[in-house]
C-alpha cells in the first residue's frame, strides 16, 4: 500500500526515508518528488510498504510527527485519478459532468428565458 508523506526536509534522501519507514515494516519502493524546474526534492515523496497493516501503523505512528523539526504529514496514497475525481465532485457539489456541458448550460438559459 502507498502512502503519502509531505513536508519532507528538501534534503532528505531516499534512502533514509526508507529506514525510518522500515521501522514499521517491510517497504517496498520510495520515492521522492522533485520540483519540475529544478529536479530538487520539494518535501513530497511516496512510500510502498509491504503489508497494508504495516501502512496504517506508519500512518498511525508518523502522522504529525516532528523529522528534522518538520511536523509531517503522512496518509494513505491515492491514485492521481481518484485525487482528480474527489476534487471535481468537491468543486460540483457531487453534480456530474453533465450539468456543466456547454449543451446544458444552454438549456437552462433557455428555460431562465421561458421565466422572463
């Protein structure tokens, strides 16, 4: 299972985190996110742990935690298309896509039209 972990020191290195992950459980893969323009870490990075228990005990353990006198942030990974997802029905209130279409907007100009 993925987890999210930000407000990383910026010079903190893959390997390290690692190790203090490994003090929960087995990880698999972690990885730091770099900033576009620069390639230097931004604070971010993603942690695969082996076992989903051992990912909720991380969570559990770090979250809020003081690294490097940073308060970090740790959660569960989402796939960026869930993020997307949960955003946008965030911003419709849960409305679909369709209530925004061009089409539909002009139908209900239409019938505010009919009210006039």
């Amino acid at each position: 299972m993925k987890i999210s972990v930000e407000n990383l020191p910026t010079d903190i290195t893959e390997d390290r985190l690692k190790d203090v992950f490994s003090q929960i459980g087995e990880v698999q893969s972690v990885k730091l996110k770099t900033d576009l323009l620069t390639w230097q870490p931004n604070g971010q990075g993603i942690v695969d742990m082996a076992l989903e228990v051992d990912a909720y005990r991380a969570i559990n353990c770090f979250e809020g935690a003081s690294f490097k006198d940073r308060k970090i942030h740790v959660a569960e990974a989402y796939p960026l298309l869930e993020k997307a997802k949960n955003a946008f029905e965030h911003i419709t209130d849960g409305h679909s896509l369709s209530n925004f279409s061009p089409l539909a907007s002009f139908e209900r100009w239409k019938e505010q039209l009919k009210l006039l």
